[in-house]
C-alpha cells in the first residue's frame, strides 16, 4: 500500500507543471473573462465593477455590430482554413513523400522560420509590401503587370493573405506528420493493385492523413478566430473582426465587463462553430462507411 501511494504521489508530482500551466494561464485567466462578463462599467473613469451582477453586458454583446462582425470574422477563418488546407496538402506531402530523408529536417525548420519573429513585425512587413508606394507596387508597375499603385492594403484581401501567411505553418506541421507516418508500403501496394496515383491519394493517402488535417484545421482556425492583430494592422475599416472589438472595449473603452462578454461569446460560437463541422464531418464518414459497406456485400449476395 504505501509502496503504491509512493507511485502515486511520484505520478502527481511529474505532472504537477502540466496541471500548474493549465490552471494558472487557462483556466484562472478564462474564469476572470467569465466573472468579469457579469460585471458592468460604474463610471467613466472606472473599468469594470461586479457589485451587481446580470446578463446585461451579453444582451449588449448581441447588437447588430458584434453579429455582422462574427460574421465577416467566419468568413475570414473559414476561408483562410481552406486556403492554408489547399496549400498545405500538396507542401506537406511533397515534403513527407517526395524529399528525400535526409532533407526533411531542414525544410520542416525553413517552414518554422516565421515563428522566429514577432507575429507583429511579420504583420507588419506585409503591411510595408502591400503599400502603394511598396517595392511591390513599384516592381509591378515598372513591370507593366498593373497601370498604377496597388490599392490592396486596408482591404479584406489584405487580412486574407496576412492570415494565410501567418497560419499556414501551423497547417503545414501536422499535415507533413501525418502523411510521413501514412506508410509508404500501402502506397506501394495500392500501386501494385492497379490504383493510379489518384486513387492511392484519394483512398489511401488522404484517409490516413484524416488525423494531421483535423488537427491542421483546428490550429488555423481556432486561433485566427481571435486574431485582432492582422486585421488590426493589414485590414482598417473594411477588415474588421471580432477580436478587434473584445481589444478595443478593453483598451480604448474601458469597458472589461462588455470586452468579457464579448469574449465569451465569442469562444461559445467557436466550440458551435467546431462542434457543427466536427458533427457534418463524422455524419459524411458515417453515410461514406455505409455505402462502402453495402457495395462490398451486394456481389457476396
């Protein structure tokens, strides 16, 4: 017994930074976010008070503002995920297929290298490329590619290629991990069974990369959901998102209470928003499986 309790207090004691890390910089962090959404703004000189507690903030977070803001927010993450998700699949299986071993250290570090700076200063030397008096309008022009300066910084394209550029590693990474463990055996032999390329990529490789493109989805598009500082800085008025709106209530406004409800709000329809797409997902697997199954049976019968 006091053999087993010396485990158990050696197992507590080895996980004890991963539990310290987890409540103090999560679950600390989000129960003030939840406890402040309760609170409201006293006066113009105080930030939050939790002397009266109601709703009241959440039912001011559902104004037409923050809903068409969500909005254009979804349309931003959605479409950056699926714009790193098509770029990331052909890179990381060229990557894990096609390069050789010894290779492949480097190029997953040159994909790592962006992490290497500030996401800020990254954010901002796209802001310096996409200015109309940028190198890049400059070089296009002298080029004859366009007639005049680009007018593509403070637009929602601007946000759309700052968060493609800022995310796609975080695609990149676990798709490359997964299809270098998908074996290159079934590949081989699905090539030996008569399967084109195609085929072996569609019935083979895709299947067993299922894991590193959930994963892929769920790294770019949690957190670009939150992203204030790409639209902040590429985007102005046109590009506005929501993160924007939690930032401002906190730091121009004044207003914890509001910014809080915001801020929850805004991780309720994140988990809706994965929640819906995990369960469309697993209901085309289901319906997939299904048909599968039943031609398999019917020449057996």
């Amino acid at each position: 017994m006091s053999k087993f309790s010396r485990k158990d207090v050696g197992a507590a004691a080895l996980s004890f930074p991963s539990w310290a890390y987890l409540v103090f910089f999560f679950i600390i962090p989000v129960g003030l976010v939840l406890w402040y959404s309760f609170g409201y703004k006293p006066d113009l000189f105080t930030a939050h008070s939790n002397s009266i507690l109601s709703f009241d903030r959440y039912i001011e977070a559902l104004d037409p503002t923050f809903l068409s803001t969500f909005i254009n927010t979804l349309q931003i993450a959605g479409l950056g995920t699926l714009i790193c998700l098509l770029i990331g699949i052909p890179f990381a299986y060229w990557m894990a297929v096609k390069v050789p071993v010894k290779w492949r250290g480097l190029l997953v570090a040159l994909v790592l290298v962006p992490f290497w700076t500030n996401f800020l200063v990254r954010t901002l030397g796209w802001q310096i490329m996409l200015a109309p008096e940028g190198f890049v309008s400059d070089a296009l022009q002298n080029l004859g590619v366009i007639g005049g300066p680009i007018e593509i910084l403070y637009t929602r394209a601007a946000v759309q290629l700052g968060v493609v550029y800022n995310y796609l590693p975080l695609m990149i990474l676990p798709l490359f991990v997964s299809l270098d463990r998908a074996g290159a055996s079934l590949r081989e032999a699905s090539r030996d069974l008569g399967g084109n390329r195609w085929r072996t990529m569609f019935h083979i490789t895709l299947p067993l990369a299922a894991p590193g493109i959930i994963s892929g989805c769920l790294l770019v598009f949690i957190p670009l959901m939150g992203d204030y500082i790409t639209a902040s800085v590429l985007g102005g008025a046109q590009g506005n998102m929501v993160g924007q709106l939690v930032a401002n209530q906190f730091n121009s406004a004044q207003n914890w209470a509001l910014g809080s409800a915001m801020a929850v709000m805004l991780m309720v329809f994140i988990l809706l928003t994965v929640a819906i797409v995990g369960a469309i997902y697993l209901i085309i697997r289901a319906i997939l499986r299904f048909n599968r199954r039943v031609l398999i049976e019917e020449p057996a019968s």
